[in-house]
C-alpha cells in the first residue's frame, strides 16, 4: 500500500519543465559568455599568486 495521497504517475518526461529550465539557462549563459575571459585572468592571477 502507498503512503501517499496523490495517485502514482507514470514515469513520463516533462516537456514543459525543460523547456522553461532551458529558457532561463540560455540567456544567463548569453549574459555570462562575455565575463568568461575576465573570469578565466583573474582565477590564473589568483593561482599565480597563491604559489
């Protein structure tokens, strides 16, 4: 017997979900693309410095 109120579902993808998740991810990676360089200098500055 299952402890819960809601019926099971069958095992199914949800479209919707991924679509919204990869809605947001886009422009965030859109917006982060160009900071990559700068990102990348100052992590090899830190790991110069650090030694």
């Amino acid at each position: 017997m299952a402890r819960s109120i809601n019926r099971p579902r069958p095992n199914s993808s949800n479209t919707g979900m991924r679509l919204i998740g990869y809605l947001v991810a886009a422009p965030l990676v859109l917006l982060l693309l160009p900071l990559l360089p700068v990102i990348v200098l100052l992590w090899i500055g830190g790991k110069l410095t650090a030694s």
